[in-house]
C-alpha cells in the first residue's frame, strides 16, 4: 500500500492537493483536492475547471519507485506541473502532469524517513513503513503513549476516531487489520515491551476475546470448543503457553486470562492449529484411559504436558528468538524496527523465483506432512531443492531457513521430500505440457520483496509463460495462512 499525504499551493492556475492510500495494497486514493483559479473566473468556467481536473485525477496512475508493501506518506506535495491539467490539449497535459508528479513522488520516497527506526524531524515532508504490520504497530505505539494526533502522518488515519478513546481506537484499528496483529504486536514485544504490556492491561475481556475470534478466522484456525465452555480459555493457555519464547511468557503471565490466551494464540502462529489438535488428542487420550483404569480417581489426574516439543521462534521477524537476558536489556525508548534484512524488504535479485509457484502447489496438497516442527517455511525450499538437477547458490534459502527457524534432520527432510514427489509430481503431470519443465520454470530470475507481512515477486513482461499460466502455478496466492503471509506475482 502506498500513502500519499500533502497539502500545497501553486501560482494560478493552481492545485491543491491531498492524496491518501486507501486499504487496497499499491492504490493511491484522493482524499482532497482544492483548485484556485485565477480571478475573474465566472461561476459556470469554475465548475467547468474543477470537473476537468476531477476527472483527470481520477484517470491518475502513479506508482512510484518503492517496495511493493512500502507505506509512504507525503506531507506537503506540491504541483509538478501547473497548469497542465487545465491544458487546451487535456490528454497531453494529463501525461506531462502524470509523469512530473510521478518524477516527484519518487523524490519523496528517495527523502523519506522512517519512524520506525528513528525520530523523524519536524521538517520531514515524507515518512515511510516497510508494511502494514510496521505502520500499524507505530501507529499503536503513538496513540497509546498519546502522540499519535501531533503526528502529521497520521492525521488522515485518525479522523474517523476523533471520538472514541485512545483504547478504543486501538481495538478498532486491530480489529480492522487482524491479520497484521500478530507481527504488530511482535514488534512491540521487541522494541517497546512497556507500552505493550501497559496497553495489554487496560484490554477488557470483551474486547481481547473479539480480538481473539477475528484473528483465528483470519488464520483458518478453529478455537478449540471443550465440553465446557468456560474451559476454553484455559485450554488454550495450557496447549500453547509451553510453546513461547521466554520473553512472550514474561509479558503474558501478569495479564488476564483472555489476554494471555490472545497473545499465546498469535505468538504461536502459524503452528497454532496443529499446536491444539495435538493437545486435543492428548487430552482425549488421557481422560479415556483415566475412565477405563481408574475411574474414581480422574480428577486427581495429572494435566497433559504439551511441553515435550520445543517451542520455535517467531516466522514474523528475519531474526533470531530472544532469549530472557536479551529481552531485559530491550530500550523502549528507541527504535521498534528490528534489524531486518534492509535488501530482503526492499528487493533482492534471486535466480529461483519460480519457487514461489510451488506454494500453489503445496496449498493444493494441502501441505502434506506438515507438522509444527516440519512447517511450511521447511517445506517449500525442500520440495524446491527436490525438483531442481543443480541447486544454484541463493540468498533466498539463508532467508527461508532464518524465517523456518530450527532445522530439519537430514534424514527426515529426505523422507518427506520422497513422500511428497510421489504427490507433486502427478499433480504437475497432469496441469503441464511438458512437466519435466518445472525446473526451467523455478529457476525464473525475480526480484524478491520479503517483509513480515508480504511476499512480492516481480518478473520481467517477457518471463510470462503460457505453460505456468494454464496450469495455475503463477496465479496470486493471497493470503496463505500457513505462511502467515499474503503472496503475490508481478510482470513489469
């Protein structure tokens, strides 16, 4: 999603202009538009001006030079070219002002700064996110700490809230971005652990169970529903809490019930599902085999231990889980940009982007043998590496194997990859001409955009081939859950 925000004046005739992006990623949405015309202009010549430049904004296409999930917000833009909307020769002057305003954009984008990872000067004319997960949580820092509405950047996004609460504009805003959540408040568990934990607190039960439901849909993820219904909570503290890093657990263990079950839900993901249906199996084990042996004594029973299996570090974040000691030595005053690989977020030249296919491939089979120790993140290089004759060094499986986090015996991955040609391969047989091509397909050079959110891989207009686009393997992804992640195919 690209954001732009100004306010400007130019000699007669002249533009004002406001833009700001709506929720659709890569849109650029107008959000105010004030035309000042030369006097003596007559009433009827006004209104015959300001349809002519409303109806040249709205034929507008600017893409300016940035990530595809960069968030940019541009606060004064003035007009690139006045007067050429209001041209005798309107499409020409369309074209010159499209492309002076796209010239200028980029400037902006090139002059912009990142409150993420600094503190933004009060001269800045442009600001700019990495995604939406980046955007959201420095928007939830600033509101709660109560900066957020002497931010210019921000001024557009909150005048819909001008009259609820610094809360409840906060549950509002998650509520609208569920999906984004759980990498938002990963990054304020990070870098600003206070304000996250004080924020927590004031969350009602409501309002954290809302929060709870709207992510688990968004993740394909059931809540789990025992016998008892007040049982649910509990449930799953107990089937996920084990599963933390420690830095999650020291935050989560001060905070309600239905807090902690939010948080150990989306500190999890996207484990989670599998995660409970093993607890669920070993709680319906346990309590058969305590009505069978011992039937007098089932309460005394001891609790299932959903510990035996090691709990795994974010997917959202390219780095490394924090350990106790590290999270304690965390500055809530600096930085919440972690130290993300910079080239990943803004593109990276990788010779296999036709990797990425696979993952409609692994969607169909429904990631087969998928468990939380082999995840999705493990699968897709393996099954990759499988189909490839020669795996070309990469910088795409270092970022792959940071996000899968622990490794997979050698062994086990074999296996797997094995069991899952014998799936792959008839699924490609029958959706491709010549499907012993699929590694001439993969090894399709891209630019790779990868951030915490998204996952963008641009080809060349000349990489579009009849063969992939007739068996499905370049259609859009979306959202994929299993990823956490939304995906997307770009032929520039």
């Amino acid at each position: 999603m690209s954001v732009i925000q100004g306010v400007h004046s130019v000699a007669p005739p002249k533009l004002l202009v406001t833009v700001m992006g709506g929720a659709v990623p890569h849109a650029l949405t107008l959000n105010r538009v004030k035309l000042s015309l030369a006097e003596g202009a007559t009433p009827i010549q006004r209104q015959a001006q300001q349809r002519q430049v409303t109806q040249a904004l709205e034929q507008m296409s600017l893409h300016p030079i940035l990530p595809p999930q960069a968030i940019l917000v541009v606060r004064h833009f003035a007009d690139p070219s006045p007067g050429r909307l209001l041209a005798d020769h309107h499409w020409r002057g369309l074209r010159d002002w499209e492309q002076a305003a796209q010239a200028a954009l980029n400037d902006c984008w090139q002059s912009a700064h990142r409150p993420a990872r600094s503190p933004v000067p009060a001269q800045a004319n442009s600001v700019w996110f990495a995604d939406q997960a980046e955007w959201l949580a420095c928007l939830s820092r600033d509101i709660y700490r109560g900066v957020a509405r002497d931010r210019w950047w921000w001024q557009t996004t909150l005048r819909p809230h001008t009259h609820r609460s610094k809360l409840e504009t906060l549950v509002q805003l998650w509520r609208e971005d569920a999906q984004w959540l759980p990498p938002t408040l990963d990054l304020l568990l990070r870098h600003d652990q206070a304000t996250l934990a004080s924020l927590l607190t004031e969350l009602s039960p409501d309002q954290t169970q809302q929060l709870l439901a709207q992510v688990a849909q968004v993740y394909q993820c059931p809540l789990p529903s025992p016998a008892a219904p007040q049982q649910a909570i509990p449930f799953l503290i107990a089937a996920l809490e084990p599963h933390l890093p420690l830095a999650v657990r020291r935050v989560n263990q001060p905070l309600a019930p239905e807090t902690q079950a939010l948080i150990a839900f989306c500190f999890t993901l996207p484990h989670t599902a599998q995660l409970l249906d093993r607890a669920l199996a070993t709680l319906s084990t346990l309590e058969t085999a305590s009505a069978i042996e011992d039937p007098p004594d089932v309460q005394s029973a001891d609790p299932p231990d959903f510990s035996a299996e090691p709990s795994h570090p974010s997917t959202w974040l390219l780095t490394t889980e924090l350990d106790a000691n590290e999270a304690s030595t965390i500055d809530s005053s600096g930085p919440l940009a972690p130290d993300l690989n910079l080239a990943a977020e803004q593109g990276i030249a990788t010779a296999v982007g036709g990797l990425w296919y696979l993952v409609n491939v692994l969607v169909a089979l429904d990631w087969p043998g998928r468990t939380t120790t082999l995840t999705p993140w493990h699968q897709l290089p393996a099954l990759a590496q499988a189909l490839l004759p020669d795996v070309p060094l990469d910088p795409v499986w270092g970022l792959l194997a940071e996000i899968a986090g622990d490794p997979i015996p050698q062994s086990d991955l074999v296996q797997w990859q094995e069991t899952t040609l014998a799936q792959v391969r008839p699924y490609l047989a029958a959706r491709l001409e010549q499907p012993e091509a699929i590694a001439d397909y993969l090894l399709e050079p891209a630019t790779l955009y990868l951030t915490r959110t998204h996952v963008d891989v641009v080809f060349a207009l000349d990489q579009i081939r009849l063969d992939v686009r007739m068996a499905g393997l370049d259609q859009d992804p979306g959202w994929v859950p299993e990823l956490a992640r939304a995906i997307a195919f770009h032929y520039e």
